[in-house]
C-alpha cells in the first residue's frame, strides 16, 4: 500500500501535525511521526483540510459538453481542493430518471478526479408539472438523495408538497432554486438603484423570499427537508434564521461569489457578472457573510456554471447566466471570511466539507482528520497570493468573473482517498 506523510500541517488552522495516510486511510496524527518508504510531503505553513465536499456543481455531461464534462468538471474539482461533488440535473438528457442518474455516476468513477453524485430532478424534464422517478433514482446504484430542479423553481406549491411527502420516505432532501417565475419575467439584473440607472429588467429580492417562505413553511407541515440553493438576499437570511429558530429542517446555501462581488459590475455590460440569481447590492453581501458566520447559513457551495466563449461573448440581454467557481472558491472564501475574521479554517472546513456531506447524506466525506478516517485531504497554502488566470484552468470554460484579480490561497494537494489527484498545484 502507498505511503503518503505530510509533514507539519496546520490540521484545521490549529498546531503543526504530522499525518500518515495510508492505502486509503489516515494511519495516524501527531507530532514527528515517520514511516519507511513513505512519500513525503512538506507542509509547513499550510492547512490541512477535509476534502471539500460541493452540493451544487454543473458538469453539463451528458448534452453539454461543449461547455463541461464530468472529466474536465472532475479536474477543476480537484485542483479546487474538492474530492466530491453534486451533479445538477439539468443536462440533455435532464437526471430525472435512473438511467441518467447511473450514467453521471459511472462517468464520475471513470474520471477519478473526485466522487460524482448526482442530483435527481424534482420534475420530468425540469418542466414542474409531474414528479420524476425519486423513488427509482434514490433506488438506483446512483443512490440519488438530493433533488433539484435547479435552474428552474418549482413554483407550483403542490408539487412542492409532494416531493418533500415523497423524499421523507427515505430521508432525501429536496433542493429548491427560489424564484418566483411570474415576478422575474424579463429580469436581467437585482432591481435597485443600478437596474433603474442602466435601465435593465430587475430581479426583485421579493422574488427570492416569497418562495423560500413558502417552503419553509410547507417543510414544516409535511416534517420534511428543504434546501435552499444560493440564497442570495438580507431578507432570505432573516426568514431563514426564523425558520431554524421555529426548528424547521431547513438549510442553505452561499455561493463564493454572492460572498464578493455586487450588482455595481454590471454597469461594465460584462456578461461574465450574469448569473442567476443575480449579484446583490453590499447591504445583501455583507448581510450574507455574516450569515455564514453564525451558521445561518450552512455551507458553501460554489454554482459551478461553466459555458463556451460564444454563450458569454456577445451582448448582455442575449447573454446566458452563469459563472464557473470550482477553481476560486476557496480562494474566494479565505478573501472573504478567514482574512476578514468572520471565520477560522475549521469553521471553513464545517461549512464547505462536513456540513455539505451530511445535507447529502455523502458517507466517507466530511470526517475528521484523524486516525482511521478516509483519506479525502486537501492542503492550502494561505500565505500565496497571485492573479487569477483563466488560461490555467482545467475547466472547459473560462467564465470566470474574476480574471485578473488578485487572491490569496492556493489549493497545493488533493487527496481522494489517499492517492493524491493534485501535487503542487498541478493534477497528478
């Protein structure tokens, strides 16, 4: 078996530790620990993190692979720092079926780059009129738990109803993209000042909030779960942290980029900063990083939204929504909440690993660094700083909103299951 000893990690953000992998195992943590024959790996200065664990990724395959696939997606995965993450279901053919859920699982175990679970959609062909086959997806070597219609909301609220009463039976969780389909038609951008300034179709706040209260409530009736994808407003926060305090089972999302940027980029007409839903004002970004902070919301996940050249080059309004993130999102994270104060690296691993894994239910990730625990690692350098360059993605597509700008933190290694899929920055 391969022997992997990383030397002098900070585990979590805490002291220096030594920690020997094993085959597919942490072997042991502690201080001066050696191995015969082992690899080893010089960490000093860096941190040593759980393998990240995304809810909510776009691989595009199968349909799409001009933009992704779920080998390219895998690889921007891996040097991301993330050894598992939740397929979306809105592909060509959409996942709302065993046979497509199975496919992007085989697909997922083939690359090796990371593990690939998928998501089941909520509705037949993402059209909210019919439930999909939860319970043959569920039942199906996929193991489906999370369902979404993710791209579309499921507006219709006894559909709603009927997929938390359906996915209770076996402990799933449905996953909602809120907006209020009828209160966003012709929307381009947040409705504020800057739309009313750029004279561009405004996404109401409203929008958001109506649906994620309606099915907080309808979770609370039927004793369900519900998930709320890449909540993006200060109001969606505060109905959020009243339904947790009424002990509702609800969680949420944060995207990197929500955390970041503000609808005043779009008075550049870039279409690299549309994205659904839509940049929010700094009021709603700041209240959103405290919101992560204090557990409000549970977990970052990154909306990773790849698209070719020609879907993003052209102007605004034709433009499609979308931002690729597996890349920078942690970099974007330690910008935005470990350098600010607002979190330490183990509330970063809580949130972007351990609490990603169990809303999916996803076992062998989100565990301990320590003894007989699976080997998913990743190890961070905090201290680098350097612009972000698309050219050196792994990705298909480049529609990163972030070209050019300087960030801190750069994922070194990645470890699935003791083998390491990246080394020094680079796929192994």
């Amino acid at each position: 078996m391969t022997k992997i000893l990383i030397r002098g990690a900070k585990v979590l953000g805490g002291e220096p530790q030594d920690v020997l992998i094993e085959g597919e195992t942490i072997e042991a943590v502690g201080s001066g620990l050696s191995a015969e024959g082992a690899q080893v790996v010089e960490a000093e200065g860096q941190i040593l993190l759980p393998g990240l664990v995304d809810l909510h990724t776009h691989l595009r395959e199968p349909g799409r692979e001009d933009s992704e696939t779920v080998l390219t997606g895998t690889k921007a995965a891996a040097k991301g720092g993330w050894t598992a993450v939740h397929a979306m279901a809105n592909t060509f053919p959409v996942a709302d079926t065993a046979g497509v859920v199975e496919q992007v699982w085989r697909l997922g175990r083939e690359s090796g780059y990371c593990d690939v679970q998928p998501v089941g959609a909520v509705t037949v062909g993402l059209e909210g009129k019919q439930l999909a086959e939860l319970g043959a997806m569920h039942e199906s070597a996929a193991g489906v738990v999370v369902f979404s219609d993710d791209g579309k909301c499921v507006d219709d609220a006894v559909i709603m109803r009927r997929a938390l009463e359906y996915v209770k039976a076996f402990d799933g969780v449905v996953a909602q993209h809120a907006q209020e389909p009828r209160l966003t038609e012709g929307a381009q951008m947040n409705e504020g000042v800057v739309s009313a300034e750029l004279g561009l179709g405004g996404w109401p706040a409203v929008a958001e909030e109506s649906i994620i209260a309606r099915d907080v409530l309808l979770a609370e009736h039927v004793g369900s779960r519900v998930h709320i994808c890449h909540l993006s407003t200060a109001g969606s926060v505060e109905i959020v942290r009243w339904a947790k305090a009424k002990g509702i089972d609800v969680t949420a999302e944060v995207t990197p980029h929500h955390l970041l940027l503000t609808d005043e980029l779009v008075r550049s007409y870039n279409p690299v900063y549309k994205v659904n839903p839509p940049l929010r004002t700094e009021a709603d970004v700041l209240a959103l990083r405290q919101a992560l902070a204090d557990g409000t919301i549970d977990i970052i996940a990154t909306d990773h939204a790849p698209h070719p050249r020609e879907d993003k080059d052209c102007e605004w309004a034709a433009a499609a929504m979308g931002m690729v993130g597996l890349e920078t999102a942690l970099s974007v994270v330690q910008h935005t909440m470990v350098d600010t104060g607002l979190l330490d690296w183990a509330g970063v691993a809580e949130r972007m690993s351990v609490n990603p894994a169990k809303i999916g239910r996803l076992e062998g990730h989100g565990r301990p660094v320590s003894a007989g625990e699976p080997a998913n690692l990743t190890l961070v350098d905090p201290a680098y700083r350097g612009a972000v360059d698309p050219a050196g993605f792994a990705s298909r597509s480049r529609n990163t909103p972030y070209e050019g700008r300087e960030l801190p933190g750069r994922v070194t290694h990645t470890f699935l299951r003791g083998r390491a899929t990246v080394v020094d920055g680079k796929l192994a």
